[in-house]
C-alpha cells in the first residue's frame, strides 16, 4: 500500500512540475496547509479522495492516470 501512495504522490508531483505550478500555489488552491501538502506530495501520508479530486479537475486529467 505504501508503494501505492508513493506513486501516486510521484504523478502529483509530475503533473504540478509539467504545469509549473509551485507547491505553495497548489496547496493554497487545495486549501491544504503547505505542510500537508508537502507531506501528501512526499508520499508520507495517504491522499484524501477530496484532494485527488480536486487534482484531476485542477490539471484536467481523469482518476486513473493519477491511480
């Protein structure tokens, strides 16, 4: 499982390094504190189904290729 969330914390990353969003901005447009985004982004933590929503729609990608 943990594998599972690092990967999926590595497309996150990918895509906000593709769209040169900064972390600051996506954490603020999440409505996440930076210091959980950074952790959600590091693979520490699991990603809330809220958040990975808010991704998928915030760079126009489907649930899958971020899972």
């Amino acid at each position: 499982m943990q594998e599972q969330i690092k990967q999926i914390a590595e497309r996150i990353q990918g895509l906000r390094e593709i769209f040169e969003v900064s972390l600051e901005t996506l954490a603020d447009e999440l409505d996440v504190p930076i210091d959980i985004y950074r952790d959600y982004e590091s693979g520490r933590v699991d990603i809330p189904v809220s958040i990975l929503l808010k991704i998928t729609h915030r760079f126009h990608v489907e649930m899958a290729s971020l899972l």
